[in-house]
C-alpha cells in the first residue's frame, strides 16, 4: 500500500541508466528451474527496485516475470505484477499505460476475492487520478479501498488510504478535514511503528498549516519529517520537506531562508533526475531571485524553469489519452481470451490425435511381436531352448535393474548438487563480504553436499548486519530450513525495517513460527544463531544470540571474552522470550567469531574424542597473532588434522573478523 506527499503529487523521475551494467538479478533469476519460484523472484525484484527509485529497472523485471506468468497461467502472480508494473509507471509519469495495468489486475483480484491486494490496486488507481486532478474520481477509489481496509482490520492499508485522502481535501481547500484525517494517521502509525508513513503524515500535515497561514506550527511538523526522512535516507521525502520550508519562509517574505532551502532541494532532484520537482524547484527560485533584485539569477531560473515545464507531457493530453486506453483495454482483454481459448483448444485437438496414433503403432508393434513369438515357438518347442530363453531374460532383468538402480542414484545425486547451487546463491558473495568486511574470513565446511548451517550479510546505510546460523539438521532437510530462515531473516530486516540485533530475531522468530504453522502437521525445527548489528563508523557493535554465543578477542589483553546467548533457539518452542540485545564497544584490532556447534562437536584425533570449546578456544587465541587469512588456514588445518580419517559429524561454519 502506497502513501504519498502532497508535493509528491508533482515529483516523479527517471530511473538510472543500466545499460552498460550487467544486471546481476536478472542472471540469479534466470539461473532459476522452477518457473513459479522464478516468476515470485521477478514479482519481489520489481517491488524493491520501484522502492528503491530504479523505476526502468522495475518495468524490466515485471515484463520477464509476466512473459512467464502469462504462459503458465499463474493468475495471482500475473495480478502482482501488474500492479508493480502499473505502479512503476505512475512514478515515471505514464499515467495511461500504469491505468492500463491496473484495470488488468483488478478483476484477477476480485475474482480471487484477494481483500487486500483488491485494496491496494484501488488504492494506486486513485492516486493515478490524483495526479491528473481529477479529485472525485480520485476519491472514489480511495473510499473503496478505505472500505476494504476497514473491513480487513489493515492498519497500514487504513492510514495509506486516510492520508491520500487527506490530500485530496488539503487541494479541495477543506483544511479541517485534512488535519483530522492526518491526525488519525499519526496515530495509526505510531501504533503500528509505521516510521514512513510517520514521515508522510508530518509532511502532510505541515503543508495544512502552511495554507493556514500557521507557520510555526507546519515548521514543528516539518522538522519531525525531516528527521524520520534522514533517517531513513529517502532522499526524495528529503527534497519534498526542504521544498516545503522553502515555502513557508517564500510566503513569509524571507527571501534569503527561502531560496538557501530552494538550493538544499535542488541537488536531491538533479541526482533523482526528478523533472516535476526540477521545474518546481527553478519556477520558485525565479521568484525568490526577482523578490531579491537578482535579475540575472532569475532570468537563469526562468529559462531552466521553461526547458523542463515543455518537457514534461500536457496533462489535457493524457486524460484523453487515459478514457481512450481504457476503452481499448476491454477490447484488448476479450481478444487475448478469446486467443487463449482457441489455442487451447487446438493444444488438445492435437492431443488427442498424438494418443490415437499411439494406440494404433503399439497395437501394430504388439500384434507383430506376438505372431513372431507364436511362430519361434512352433519351430523352436524343445526344452533345452525354453531353459536358454528363460535364463537369458533373467540376466537381462537383473542388469536393466542395475540400469535403473545407477539412474535413480545419478537423479538424486543431480538434484542435490543442483539444490547445493540455489543453497550457495543465497549466501553472500566473497565480493559483498570483502567489500564491506576487508579484515574477514569465512571457514565453511558442510557435512554432506547441503548444509543446515549458513551465514548472512547485509547493508543498511552505515549498518552491517551480520549472521551465522545453525539449523536443524544437516544435509537436505537442514538446506530447507536453511532456506526458510535465511528469507526470514531478509523479511525481518527489508519488510519489517527491524535494525537492532535484538529486535530482528524476535521478528524472524514470528516469521518462522507462521511459516511453519500452515496446518496441523507444524514443524518445530528452527535454528540457532548468533548475530551483530555494526555501526561502522562510530565502530562499535550490537548483538544478540540463540543459544550460539560471541567471542571478541581484545588485542590489547590478548583475552578471549565470552558473550553469552539466550538459551533458546529460533523457532516454535513452549516459551519464547524476547531476546537480550549487548552493545559492545570496540577497541583497534579487536576480533569478533562468530560459529557454529560443529566445529567444537567434532570427534577425532589420537584418542577420537570430541574435540570440545576449550580446545577450539586455545586455537583461536594461539592464531590470534597472524593476519586474519593466516588465521583461516590454521584453523582449517587444525580442523582436518584432528578430523583425520574420521567422518565429518556436523556442519561447520567460523567467521571472523575486524572493524
């Protein structure tokens, strides 16, 4: 559900250029067998891309989800994709082709009786109609998907909904019912830790006041905005608020404030490549220039003011260009039906004439066959012959078994090895770690061909979160529960914008829990983990553990300090406590592990005892002197050495490294 700023109404901008990129999703995608895992693949990288701004990027992960959706008949992924894609559009300005999209996936929606993505494509076509001014027709839809919202208990879908309603009004002039609506946003919002949509519903609020006349009170609004808005580094809610204060002291006369808020705005909207923004931001400044007796300034202003106005496309032109699309879009619809209905029924003439084919050549191979058998035997009835015949096909069954045994074996083999690919494109790149992590190592040595163990990097601004993890079991089924807590993880961080260590497993914790709880067969599996949240510039660390605890050793005792973890694991348990975060400040050349229970489980050397923590504890500290690749190899040596010829018992996986 999206939710938008009153100047947003104006700020739409082109994505970057990747052509001369490779486009490494695109490749991990397509790497993909299973066509619907492939297709949500495509669905999930289009909605983070439009996120993110990279709006071509969205329309090229929607258009090759959709070649596939449509040709497999995947009516709920199809519905998804079109409202990324419609959503994409709208953004970049392309309000015929983004309504097109949306009136496609409606009625896949409302035939699945899907409550909430129904909403929230009513949701975006009001905004469609918002942007052309088209106010009642734009409310309209926002009242439906109100309703729905309402109905579905959706608290994120209500505020959306109430605030671009509240737009509406502030445009219409009815001020009093904007400021209720965006008071009850805020409230909303800050029940639900919305701190998005927070930053919108002050934003909005603030431009209220500023038509109001109530000038202190839209600048208390604003700098609450502002600060959630940095925050978050969403740079163009960072150009819509400056905007915003520039207008407040542009109504008030103080010329000088204005236009130093005017140039704060201005390189935000050239790095977005946002034009609406661009012509406001110069439109404006013109008129602070010539206030100021800049003439030349403003004369500058103008010109650029003028280049990106008769860039932009008449808005007259589009709304006849939108009645038009639509009209052509049922037309479109029922021909594309009408196609699909055709070719499927040729696919099954053609079906059913192949089958017919068949039976009449395997009725000619079998009548064949069994005159031939019938005519050998009337020549050939001596009992040493039949004893011959019957123990030739004997050895033939044993050795087609063979045959087939080998097959099966090299099958399951296949798919494991194939399972092991999807496995390690999961984990982090060796690029991504030495990029963001220099000073590391990872040592990852799986019991079979899959492990249950793995770790996780990702990066949020000037935060690393950073992750090993153990899952139950080893082999195939640890690789599953691997995969479903990896993604819990990812969820956890990029959908639930949870960014303390703490806070993020308590919320991979319910993601799992619901994950595996579908149906009264539940799973209780689940993993043990151990992860950091670092500020790399103020250089210190926050982290929490599932029953795998930290070890830092501090370079200037030469000690090895133990944090201890929760104990208990991630996953569906008779009591599940909050988990207990532990900010660490650290000092130069300080050395973090993290691990997981294999390593210290192994059972080797002279004696094959287990090889135990305070061994595995002597070993850090004695290569705690060496570079931090140096420090890998001893391990690794000491692993194998005392592993010897001794099976692997476990998964093993030691990350180290140094801020």
């Amino acid at each position: 559900m999206r939710k938008v700023g009153w100047l947003l109404v104006f700020y739409f901008f082109c994505a970057l250029s990747y052509g001369a990129v490779q486009d490494t999703t695109i490749l991990r995608i397509e790497k993909l067998a299973d066509l619907k895992f492939k297709t949500q693949e495509y669905d999930l990288a289009a909605q983070y891309a439009w996120e993110s701004g990279e709006y071509q990027r969205a329309l090229k992960y929607c258009d090759l989800g959709l070649k596939i959706s449509r040709a497999q008949n995947y009516m709920d992924l199809t519905a998804s994709l079109l409202n990324n894609k419609g959503i994409a559009l709208d953004y970049i300005g392309d309000y015929t082709a983004s309504l097109k999209c949306f009136f496609e996936a409606l009625p896949i929606q409302e035939k699945r009786k899907e409550t909430p993505a129904q909403a929230d494509i009513l949701s975006n076509i009001g905004l469609v109609y918002m942007r052309q001014n088209l106010w009642e027709k734009s409310l309209e839809y926002h009242n439906k998907a109100l309703l729905l919202n309402r109905k579905n208990k959706d608290l994120h879908g209500i505020s959306a909904s109430l605030n671009n309603m509240a737009i509406i009004y502030g445009w219409q002039k009815k001020f009093k019912e904007a400021i209720a609506n965006y008071k009850e946003c805020i409230k909303i919002d800050l029940q639900i830790a919305d701190e998005r949509g927070l930053g919108d519903d002050y934003n909005n609020i603030a431009i209220c006041y500023t038509d109001l006349g109530q000038y202190q009170e839209a600048r208390n609004y604003l700098e609450k905005a502002l600060t959630i808005r940095k925050k978050q580094d969403n740079r163009l809610g960072i150009c819509e608020t400056y905007n915003n204060f520039a207008a407040i002291f542009q109504n008030q006369g103080i010329w000088k404030k204005a236009e130093d808020y005017y140039r704060l705005s201005l390189p935000l909207a050239k790095e977005l490549g946002a034009k609406e923004s661009l012509k406001y931001i110069y439109e404006n400044l013109h008129k602070v220039a010539a206030n100021q007796q800049k003439m030349k300034d403003a004369y500058e202003y103008h010109k650029l003011y003028i280049l990106y106005r008769d860039s932009l496309d008449d808005i007259d032109n589009v709304r006849i260009q939108t009645e038009q699309e639509l009209n052509y879009k049922n037309d479109k619809e029922k021909e594309r039906l009408k196609l699909l209905q055709e070719q499927k029924a040729e696919r099954e003439k053609e079906r059913a004439q192949l089958i017919q084919e068949s039976r009449e050549e395997r009725f000619f191979i079998i009548l064949s066959v069994s005159a031939g058998v019938t005519l050998l035997l009337l020549i050939f009835a001596l009992i040493l012959f039949r004893r011959w015949r019957h123990s030739q096909s004997q050895q033939r069954l044993i050795e087609q078994n063979n045959l087939l045994v080998e097959q099966k074996n090299r099958d399951i083999l296949d798919s494991i090895n194939y399972a092991k690919r999807i496995q390690t494109a999961i984990l982090p790149a060796d690029e991504f770690i030495k990029e963001n992590l220099p000073k590391s190592f990872v040592l990852y040595l799986p019991k079979d061909i899959v492990a249950g163990d793995f770790y996780w990097l990702e990066r949020k601004a000037n935060k690393l979160f950073f992750a090993v993890a153990d899952c139950t079991g080893h082999g195939v089924p640890g690789a599953l529960m691997s995969v479903v807590c990896h993604n819990a993880l990812n969820r956890a961080l990029n959908e639930f914008n949870c960014y303390q260590s703490d806070a993020l497993l308590n919320k991979t914790r319910a993601i799992i829990v619901n994950d595996l709880s579908k149906n009264s067969s539940s799973v209780y599996d689940g993993m043990d983990i151990s992860l950091c949240v670092i500020d790399v510039l103020e250089k210190s660390l926050e982290w929490s553990g599932a029953n795998n605890p930290l070890w830092i050793y501090r370079h200037d005792s030469s000690q090895l300090d133990t944090i201890k973890p929760d104990k208990q694991s991630i996953g569906r348990q008779g009591i599940n406590k909050a988990f207990t975060p532990h900010k660490i400040q650290l000092e130069p050349y300080d050395r973090i592990f993290l691990f997981t229970d294999g390593f210290a489980d192994q059972f080797g050397g002279e004696e094959n005892k287990k090889l135990m923590i305070k061994r595995f504890k002597d070993w850090i500290l004695q290569s705690s002197s060496l570079s931090i690749n140096e420090q890998k190899s001893f391990l690794e040596n000491k692993f194998l050495e005392w592993k010897g010829q001794q099976e692997q018992v476990d998964d093993v996986c030691v990350v180290g490294f140094t801020i």
